[in-house]
C-alpha cells in the first residue's frame, strides 16, 4: 500500500473548498491558480479570489506552503493567505465567509 500524499489531499480540499466558498458568496474565484512568478517553478495556489484585496486579488494558499509562496505573490501584486490544514477537514459555510471577509479587509490597499 502506498502512502498518501497529505499535502496534496489538503491542498485539493482547500481549492474545492474555495470554489465552493466563493459559489455560496457569489465571488469570482480561478481555481487552482498558478502565478509565473519568474522562477522555473510555477507557483501553484488552491485559489485566487481577484475581486477582493489588492489590486490583483488574494492567493489562498495551505499555512505549510505560505513562507515560501508569500514574498513571490506579493512580488507579483496578490495579497497571500495562508488556511491550515486542519480548516480543510471539513466545510462550513460559515466559518469560510468570515476568512474571506477577515481576508479582504485586512488585505493591504494597492
């Protein structure tokens, strides 16, 4: 049996989890996103929600991934979040539209 891949079931949840937050809000939302950020890797994002934040959107990332993702999206002009993984175990609609609203007014104005 082979083991299972965590980060990728948490980063998977995460991405349909945005895309269903953004559904129940009525936000615009590309999920996964990938940013070029001029490396030879791209950058790979559960979501971008480009309507709210900075003037390019905010990138929603898993909290193990943000310090390496962080400086290359705001680089880039997104705001980055971090969600841990433990907020992928299960969804409540709730619980998602107070991040984004928590994320959208605490996101720096460009």
């Amino acid at each position: 049996m082979s083991d299972i891949d965590w980060h990728k079931v948490h980063f998977v949840r995460l991405a349909a989890y945005c895309q269903r937050a953004a559904a129940d809000l009525n936000l615009s939302v590309t999920s996964p996103f990938k940013l070029d950020a001029g490396t030879a890797e791209e950058c790979a994002f559960a979501a971008l929600f480009p309507h709210l934040g900075t003037h390019n959107g905010i990138v929603v990332c898993l909290s193990t991934d943000w310090a390496d993702l962080s400086d290359k999206a705001a680089a880039a002009g997104y705001t980055c979040v971090g969600v841990s993984p433990e907020t992928c175990a299960s969804y409540d609609p709730k619980h998602w539209a107070s991040c984004i609203a928590e994320w959208n007014s605490s996101a720096p104005v460009a």
